[in-house]
C-alpha cells in the first residue's frame, strides 16, 4: 500500500520531535531560554539586521544541534540498551561534542555583537 505523505505531515512530525524534545530535554530547555534571553537582549540593544541574522544562525545552529544529539542518544540507546559500548559512547559524546562546539560559537558571536554596545551603554549611564 502507497501511503503518500503531505507537506502537512512531513512538518507535523517535525514539529512533533522539537516539542517532544522540549518537553524531556533539560539541556533544549536551557538552550530555548537562553535564546530568549538573547533575542531580549538584541531587541533592547536594538542590534543592527546583520547582528539580528548572526544571532539567528547561532541560535538556529545550537537548537539543530541539540535536537540531533537528542537523536542520536535515542538511537544509539534503542540499539544497545543498557549495554555499554565503545562505539555507543563515540557516538554519544560527538554529539554532545557537536552541541558543546555549537554553543561555544554561539557565545563568541553573542560577545562580538553584544559588547560592543553594552559599553555605550555602561558608558551613557557612566558606569565606565
């Protein structure tokens, strides 16, 4: 049997797997509100459309790399159970390496788009 599926299943699933992973993922959790926290910042420094594309990316890029890090625990768990593998832990820990990699590039564009006007800032206020 040819079961067809739309564009409407095809992104209801993938909706699916990010609110599944939300809802179960302590460390997704941390990511989505440090991306709010971020895109608070911007909208109160009022960062330029570049900064605002550069934040995205970062953002878009660590919560990619979270949910693939969440897929690749599922699967690898699925396969080995509660055995322990060399290859299982490989591939466990690139992936939290890959989200880890994500996050640190993340902060340093955070920096190189938030420091500079949070010293005008500080410096309007005189704090500096």
């Amino acid at each position: 049997m040819d079961k067809r599926r739309t564009w409407g299943d095809v992104f209801r699933n993938a909706w699916d797997g990010v609110k599944a992973t939300a809802s179960t993922e302590r460390n997704f959790k941390v990511h989505l509100a440090s991306s709010a926290a971020v895109l608070l910042l911007g909208a109160l420094l009022r960062v330029p459309r570049l900064d605002w594309a550069l934040l995205c990316l970062a953002i878009g890029l660590v919560l990619s790399a979270e949910l693939m890090n969440t897929a690749v625990e599922a699967a690898v768990n699925l396969t080995v159970g509660e055995r322990i593998h060399p290859l299982a832990k490989k591939a466990k820990d690139a992936a939290a390496g890959a989200v880890l990699a994500s996050a640190f590039f993340a902060a340093v564009v955070g920096l190189i788009v938030f420091v500079p006007p949070l010293l005008e800032w500080f410096k309007v206020l005189g704090l500096l």
